[in-house]
C-alpha cells in the first residue's frame, strides 16, 4: 500500500524520505539551492510522494552511478552533475557566491546576527564565506537543515516558498507541445506565421 492510499502512513513515510533526500543531497553535493526550494516546497502533503519518490530514486541513481566510478557524460540531469569531483566545485563556486549575496542581501546588523547565530566570531576574517561553509552540512539536524534552507531563500530572494512550482523539479503530466521549427523566413511547416 502506497502513501496515497493510506494518508495515515504518508506523514512518516514523509519523514523518512525527507531524511533520506537530505542525506543523499549532502553525500552527492546537490546545489544548496536545490536543496532549498525543494525542501521549502514540499512539506509533507499527500500529493508530495510522487516528487519525493522521483527525487529518491534520481539521488539514488547518481550516489549508485559515483560510487561505481562510472560517470558517462550524459549524466547530467538538472541539478546533478556527471562527477562526484564536478559537484563538488559547483558546491563550493555555489558557496562563495551565497558568501557574495550576504554583502548585498543584508544589513550590517542583520549579517551579525547571522555570524552570531552560525557560532561565527566577528572579529574572525572571512565571516561570510565561513557562514556559507556551514550551510546544509549537517544532515542529520532538522533544526541546521531549516535554518540552511530559510538563510540561503533570503539570499537569493525567495520570499515565499509558493514561488517556487512543483514543475521545476521535472514531472508535469500536461501533455507536452511539440516544440514548433521556424525557418529564417517565417514559414513554419509549410503554414506561414502572422504573429
């Protein structure tokens, strides 16, 4: 029996999942901002399981795929990328410039509350790289993995998680429009365009 099929089940088979995400995105190197709106997004409702399940099993696949050692080069698939060593550098370009949007994002006294609040000395060099550093990395603390999520949607602007739509992260069940080919003169398969 499926979560859909029995809701009482569904919250901590939520639970579990969430747990089970957080822990992939930390061992394979997701994006932080993925990790973001995906966290932020889905909270745990029935209609969820079908995109937790997704994001298991792609995290899954690609912990399975690095730990083989195989990486073909068609594996990058939205977030993922096709090295453990590749992720690993676009974690830490990703880090420095959520270091850079502190400068911009926030206020002097809102930055040292920040340090403060992420055991940063302020007297201490490199403050918000520091910060940066310590976001998403303990993934076994909900508590750290909601502060990560509500500091880095501040940094980058997200203000309300229902900005973010479910369909960004791959599955729409709306049929699909064949994307339409023009050539340079405006015909588009033989039917002339008047827009």
């Amino acid at each position: 029996m499926d979560a859909l099929q029995s809701p009482s089940r569904w919250p901590l088979e939520f639970e579990k999942k969430q747990q089970e995400i957080i822990e992939l995105w930390h061992a394979c190197s997701i994006s932080l901002v993925h990790r973001t709106y995906f966290f932020l997004l889905f909270k745990g409702e029935s209609a969820d399981s079908i995109y937790m399940e997704v994001e298991l099993r792609r995290l899954s696949f690609l912990r399975d795929t690095y730990s083989r050692g195989s990486t073909p080069s068609n594996v990058t698939v939205g977030s993922l990328s096709s090295s453990p060593v590749a992720s690993a550098k676009k974690l830490q370009r990703e880090r420095e410039m959520l270091a850079r949007q502190m400068q911009k994002r926030l206020s002097v006294e809102e930055r040292n509350h920040m340090y403060t609040k992420w055991s940063v000395s302020l007297d201490s060099k490199r403050r918000k790289l520091q910060v940066a550093r310590r976001l998403w990395t303990e993934s076994r603390d909900l508590e750290h993995v909601r502060e990560s999520a509500s500091l880095v949607a501040k940094l980058i602007g997200l203000q309300e998680p229902g900005q973010v739509l479910r369909e960004m992260f791959g599955l729409s069940f709306a049929p699909q429009q064949p994307p339409t080919r023009r050539s340079s003169n405006g015909w588009r398969y033989g039917i002339p365009s008047f827009g």
